[in-house]
C-alpha cells in the first residue's frame, strides 16, 4: 500500500493527482490539507485530482478527509475532483450533503457535452 499523501506533479494544464491510500489517521489530514494546498500553489491548474480508489471502506472518516481537503483547496482558490470513487463512498457523500466534483461526470448546472438547448424563434437571448 501507498502511504496517503503520495503525488505525482504535471503541468499547469493537467491537474495534480494526489492518491488516498488506506484510512488517513486523525493526526494526517493536516499534512494532506497542506499538500492540496502545495499541489494547487506548484501547479497553477486549479484542481488537484484526489485518487481515492485505495481509500478503505466508505465512512464518516472518509467523509470528514474529503471535506476537510476541499475546504483546503477552496481556500487555496480551487478545488478538488474525485478519480474512482466508491459507489457507497458516493452514496454517503451525497447522503451528508457534500457535493465533490467526480472525474467524468458533469458539474452541476453544466449540459452534457453534446446536448444543445433549443430556442423558439423570436425569444430573447438570455
């Protein structure tokens, strides 16, 4: 196993990934939080990617990681997306209200890419 806080540094183009191995002990958040906050910094992208496939079982542990690292990246000015996540770690993070963007899907309030909204003739641009 990967220790947690392992990453790899790309361009300013392609987001930092930052792999979550195994459960992230209480006293390892505030150093994955200054990681975030480094990888944001170094890279300029915007968003660090968190690869959180080796994470563990889904649990308000996990939860509280992942709030407290996008907390971190909002704070540094961006954010963090989710590669592989759990379907039962996306159950629970929807179930306690924490909105992550994931790898893949859409953002919120963002049409399908290919998908063109229509206009009746003569309606006014909004």
């Amino acid at each position: 196993m990967n220790p947690p806080g392992v990453y790899r540094l790309v361009d300013a183009v392609t987001p930092a990934v930052l792999v979550l191995s195994g459960p992230a002990a209480r006293d390892e958040v505030p150093g994955l939080c200054d990681d975030v906050r480094e990888l944001l910094a170094v890279t300029g992208a915007g968003v660090v990617v968190c690869d959180v496939a080796g994470l563990g079982p889904p649990g308000l542990a996990a939860v509280d990681l992942l709030a407290r690292l996008e907390l971190a990246a909002r704070r540094a000015g961006g954010r963090i997306r989710l590669r592989d996540p759990d379907p039962a770690l996306r159950s629970l993070l929807r179930f306690v209200g924490l909105r992550l963007q994931v790898e893949g899907e859409t953002e919120e309030r963002e049409p399908a890419l290919g998908v063109e909204e229509e206009v009746e003739p003569g309606q006014p641009a909004v």
